[in-house]
C-alpha cells in the first residue's frame, strides 16, 4: 500500500515538473519572439530585424534561435544581405574575434599576439597586459634626453641645414628580458645652422679692409696715405710726395 502511494507521488511530481518546464518554455518563445520579425515555437527567432543579429543556441537536439544587437562571447557579427548571423571563433580560447580565424580578445589565462591566443608570448615578444608585444612601447622608456647642436657632417656652422638628435633609454625598473629586446631609441630632425662662422667672418672683414685700401688709393692718386688706427678706415692726413 505504501508504495503505492509513493508511485502515484512520484509521478504527481513529474507530471508537476514537465508543466512547468512547459510553461517556463512557452514564457520563454513569448519573451524571444518580441525581437523577432518570424518566430516558431520548436525554434524561436527564425528571422531578425536588419539591426540585429540571428543567434542560434543548441536545445538538445534542436537549434533556439534569438535576435540580439550584439553577439556573446566565443561569436561574432555576419552581416548579409538577407540575414545578419552570430558566427562561431574557430579558436575556443577566443573570447572576441573580428573574424573566424582572427581573435581581437581572449579568454583568462591567454595572451593575444596578432589575432591568435597563446598561453605564454611567442619567442621576441613579451607580455603587455592581456597582449604580447612585439618590440617595445613607450612605458618601458624613460623621457627624452635634450636635443644635441644642430651639425652637418661635423660642422657646427657654414652650411644652412643640419641634424639635431636626442635619445630615451629604458628606464629603470625595467625587467632583464625586456631589455635585449629594446635597445635605446633614437630620433633626429632637421635644423637651421649659422651659415657663416666667426672665422670666415673675420676673413670677410679683412677681405673688405684691403678692398677699401685699394679704392681709396685708386682715388687718391700716387699720394702718401697715413693709415689710422686700426678699425677706423677714415684718412686723417695727406703728406704729397
């Protein structure tokens, strides 16, 4: 007798349960079909709106389909001409991908490294927050020294172009590892230098003394010139010969 009674609960219990899991899905295809331009009840979403995005989940041994505005993790956005779907990584360590075989952000305890997924960072590179970094960024380098004189092939004046340069190694805390792979960086541009230099300047004025000794001479004539003092140009006396 009692376990007879306990039969007809149990199955009062099951009976209780695939109603409300009935019930719960019908709820459920009510809520998902709001979003949908063509909905079923086996299916969900059939068709989405051009705004939004066909995804479809597995539910056994069938396929529930839902319109969201963006895709879940592990998927990205197709867009067509007919219908826009959420595609499926090929990489299941992705968490965001551009495309199937393109990952823009992967799941914890991967690092990213040109579209792919790694546990550690490939040979040259190192890790930078989620992503291998091939080379070096600028958080590794201290700051830029002061730009050097302005030369041209080791001329400081003379021509009218030149180079200045400066230089920023890394900085102090930087790990050893890091540190064969980013050597000191260097930049240069270009600058304007003195076209003429102290010497060759007082070579012109030397130059423009003797040219006006010898205007003043052809001037003159064949007359004694007393020179004045150095610097002054101006003929104070005349001796005739």
């Amino acid at each position: 007798m009692h376990w007879q009674l306990l039969a007809l609960l149990s199955l009062f219990c099951q009976m209780l349960l695939l109603t409300l899991a009935v019930r719960k899905r019908r709820e459920s295809w009510r809520q998902d079909c709001r979003s949908c331009v063509l909905c079923s009840r086996e299916n969900g979403c059939l068709r989405c709106s051009e705004r939004l995005f066909l995804f479809l989940r597995r539910d056994g041994i069938l396929h529930h389909g839902s319109c969201l505005h963006s895709c879940p993790a592990g998927h990205f956005g197709l867009r067509g001409k007919e219908l826009n779907r959420c595609m499926k990584c090929k990489a299941p360590e992705c968490e965001r991908c551009f495309n199937k075989d393109f990952c823009t952000k992967c799941k914890i305890g991967f690092l990213l490294f040109k579209g792919k997924c790694f546990k550690s960072c490939p040979e040259g590179t190192f890790a930078q927050s989620t992503d291998c970094v091939e080379g070096c960024v600028f958080s590794v380098f201290g700051f830029w020294s002061e730009w050097s004189s302005c030369q041209h092939n080791g001329l400081s004046c003379g021509v009218t172009w030149g180079l200045q340069s400066r230089t920023r190694e890394l900085s102090r805390n930087t790990p050893e590892e890091k540190e064969t792979l980013c050597p000191p960086q260097t930049e240069s541009r270009k600058c304007q230098m003195k076209r003429r230099c102290r010497k060759d300047k007082r070579k012109n004025e030397k130059r423009q003394e003797r040219r006006n000794a010898q205007k003043k001479l052809k001037l003159y004539g064949n007359r004694t010139i007393t020179n004045p003092p150095q610097g002054n140009l101006n003929f104070r006396s005349f001796v005739p010969q």
